[in-house]
C-alpha cells in the first residue's frame, strides 16, 4: 500500500532553474494538498485541489504552479527557483472534505 | 482567516513523566475539526489524535489525550508515561475549509 507518493525526495537547483514535483496517490482521494516548511512557520498551503481538472490557491501561492490532469497525480511546478523556494516540500490528500490528512514523506528542495 | 497558535516551541519531560503540548486557535465557523501530528526526524507526519468539534467528549488515543474547550478555543494534548519514541516536532491542526497549522513545539524526552 504505498499511499502518498512524492518525487524526488531530494534536489539542487540554480536560481532560474525550473522543475517539477510530482505527487501521486493511490488511495482514490479527491482533495489533494501541496505544502512547504520551513523553520518556526509549521506547513504553509501553497496550491490545493478539490478534483481532477481544478486547482485552487493557498496561503503561499506565487512563484509556484500546479496541476491536476489526472485524479491520482498532483504536480507542483517551479518555472523560476528563487532561493526563497529553499524549503521542504510536502504532498498530502484526504479523501473528503472530513477525513484524514495523508502525506507524502517530504521533498527537500535546496535552491543556490 | 483561521489561525493556529503554538505558544511553545520547545518542550521537554522525563521518560515516563506527562507533558502537556498547548494549541489555541480563532475561526467564526462552528464546525470543523482539530488534530495534533507528530514529525519524528525521519520527517515523515504521522496522525496522533483527531477531535471533531461538535463532540464534548475528548479525543483518547491509548497514552495521548486531547483538553478540547471549544469556548475557550482551546485544544491540548496530553501525552502520559512519556517514552524516548516520542520526541519530535508536534503540529496542532485546523481543518474547516482548509488545513491550517500551528508552527509546532519542538519536544524532548529525557531518559
């Protein structure tokens, strides 16, 4: 039962360098969540989506850009890293607006 | 918008001893959910407790209780009998439109 699936789990970039995450989950979840953190700020709400084909804005939305083409995969693009993207990154999903968070093991991400 | 407070980053306690983990929150909705999740160094988040808001009971997972005073906006965690496999970070979470997260509090078990 593998769950909440994210990669890489690790990755350098260059400022100006784009990449993508790549979150996939296999428990049939509707809603799905991208997060980051950091340091003394617990997980901050990047983008989220409530179904395949939707994605929606959190609380820490710019620099950063999603998908959701297919209702398993969520994907977390950065077109532009900044250092300020330095951060780990981390995927979850529910399996309705009630349920449990389950979450992906993390992904670091370190922008130089 | 809904915020969660953490008033303490760091916490310690003897092995064996009880710890109690603080977390306030402010919403104007009247039905949501909270929960406390433990990060171990491995980074991986793991469920320890869940409380639905309409429920006066509290929440009771084996050695982890919650205080949950909804007025109050107010839900503690209480970990009993305290082992070495419970130090890590420790996030409150609210869940009404969305997930919302405390900052954590950092515990320490001392053997």
């Amino acid at each position: 039962n593998a769950g909440v699936t994210q990669t890489p789990k690790f990755r350098v970039l260059k400022t100006g360098q784009s990449m993508t995450l790549l979150c996939a989950q296999d428990m049939n979840h509707e809603y799905m969540y991208w997060y980051r953190q950091d340091p003394g700020m617990g997980l901050r709400l990047i983008h989220y989506s409530v179904g395949e084909g939707t994605t929606a804005k959190g609380e820490v939305p710019d620099g950063y850009n999603v998908s959701r083409l297919k209702k398993q995969n969520f994907l977390l693009g950065l077109e532009s890293a900044a250092p300020s993207q330095t951060s780990v990154y981390f995927c979850a999903s529910i399996e309705d607006s009630h349920g449990e968070l389950f979450f992906g093991e993390g992904s670091r991400l370190t922008v130089l | 918008a809904q915020t969660v407070t953490q008033s303490q980053p760091e916490m310690s306690v003897q092995e064996a001893e009880t710890v109690t983990l603080s977390c306030t929150y402010d919403t104007s909705e009247s039905d949501y959910y909270l929960f406390w999740y433990k990060q171990p160094p491995s980074r991986q988040m793991i469920l320890v407790i869940r409380q639905e808001a309409y429920k006066q009971q509290n929440a009771t997972e084996n050695r982890f209780s919650v205080n949950f005073q909804k007025a109050a906006k107010s839900f503690s965690l209480k970990i009993s009998d305290s082992q070495l496999g419970d130090a890590a970070m420790y996030f409150c979470a609210y869940y009404g439109q969305n997930f919302v997260f405390g900052p954590g509090t950092r515990l320490s078990v001392l053997p």
